[in-house]
C-alpha cells in the first residue's frame, strides 16, 4: 500500500470491543411500581421512594413467573464500537431495541480493522448448534492475524482510491469488509437486554445453553456489567431463576 497522505488516517488494527453506558433512567424501583399497579392503583407511585430491596421477592416472583411487561418500564443507551459483522447479528434482536449507526453514505470510514487477539479461539469442532473452540497454534495466530491485515489494506487502497477519483461514498464503501470498525448507539429496557445476554453469552447459571460467537458474546459481558449495576436486584433474580427472560 502506497504512503498514507498527510491528514488521512493511518489504518490499524484492534482485537477489542468497546461498550459505553451514555444514559440511562434504570432502577429496581422501576419494576416495581409497573408491577403493583395492577392491585394498587395510583398507589403504586409510592414505590418510587421505597427501598426496592424489601421486595425481593416480587421481583423474584415475576422474573420466575415470567410476568414480563414490568421489567420494560427503564431505558438504557449504550455507545458500543465493533466490527461490522458484530453489529449485523446485534440487530437481529428488533424488539425492544432501537439503533443508530454511523453512515458510509454520509461520512468518509475510518481505517480501522478487526484482528483477534491471542484470547480468541481459531479451531471449531463438532456441528453447529454444537460447535467446540480450541486454542490455535501460534502459526494458525500469525496466519490469521497476516492474511487479515493484508486484505484488509488492500481493500482500503481500493476504497481510497475510489474516493480519490470522485466516486460516491455510498458506492466506494462496497469494498470495504466486515472486520471495519463500525459505531452505534444502542437503546433497550432490562427485558430487551435479559433477552439478548440469554442468547448472546454463555453462562454457568444459564437453564437453556446458547452458543453465540465471541465477539458479541463480548458486547453482552460488558452491556451486563453496567445494567448489573443499575439492577441488582432484578439482576440477581434474572440468574437465581436461570438467565430465563420473563
């Protein structure tokens, strides 16, 4: 690839995932007042300047009961950084979610790209639905890590030669491969997001096992952490009754 211009970005390549929690009106209280309701009337607004935790047990009840519609009363947005194909099996989950991501009709794409990092398992086993990941050796590492680097810079040089000679962004983008970083702003309740985290992680305490991919897998660990910390109480319950979305 020929030198990079003066005032044009170098490309470079990043094994992570970024996911930051830019606001939110989440509480356990939250749930409660959605849910008493339905005996109390109005007077459920008392719950807002209530302890949550000494109704523990109804939000146990409903989570275990599956009564879900309480726990969609709270929003949370999140500013998440990926690679493309992350966000293309992020936004299989529609309901419940809103996205925005940044445009290559609209802005000129960053060169930055996805290599994993020696953390990321190479060698898949078995069938799917059923897949086993096993560490790479250190040249199936090198070979990745190379081949993508390469085919990452020449489809860059084709992009930027493109747009040097005056083709339209939204045409030029074409080349361009889904190891590209992407960003998104992301918005979804707590039953939303206990939805996606049941499929699109892997846990100890989870009654139904999923399988997903690493790198979104790594966008749930790091969305979980916050809302954990939101929640606790209704994110105690989402475990203690097997990561089981109501």
């Amino acid at each position: 690839m020929t030198d990079t211009p003066a005032g044009e970005q170098k490309p470079s390549f990043r094994g992570d995932i970024t996911v930051e929690l830019v606001k939110h009106t989440a509480s356990d209280a939250d749930v409660l007042f959605a849910a008493r309701v339905s005996t109390l009337g109005e007077q459920s607004l008392d719950e807002l300047g209530k302890d949550p935790a000494r109704s523990k047990g109804l939000l146990n009840y409903l989570m275990r009961d599956r009564h879900g519609s309480p726990f969609e009363h709270n929003s949370m947005t999140f500013f998440i950084s990926a690679p493309i194909f992350v966000f293309r099996e992020f936004m299989r989950h529609r309901v419940g979610w809103s996205y925005n991501e940044e445009s290559g009709r609209y802005r000129e794409l960053q060169p930055v790209f996805y290599v994993p990092d020696g953390s990321r398992k190479l060698v898949q086993r078995g069938r799917p639905g059923k897949y086993v990941f096993d560490e790479g050796t250190e040249q199936q590492q090198e070979l990745v890590g190379r081949a993508m680097e390469d085919s990452y810079l020449r489809s860059y040089e084709a992009y930027r030669e493109m747009l040097d000679a005056g083709v339209a962004r939204e045409v030029a983008r074409s080349v361009l491969p889904v190891g590209l970083y992407s960003s998104m702003y992301a918005t979804c309740n707590a039953r939303s997001l206990m939805h996606f985290l049941g499929l699109r992680t892997q846990h100890e305490l989870a009654k139904v096992p999923s399988f997903p991919q690493r790198e979104i897998e790594m966008v749930g660990e790091r969305m979980e952490a916050r809302w954990a910390e939101l929640m606790p109480l209704t994110y105690e319950a989402f475990n203690a009754n097997g990561r089981v979305a109501p």
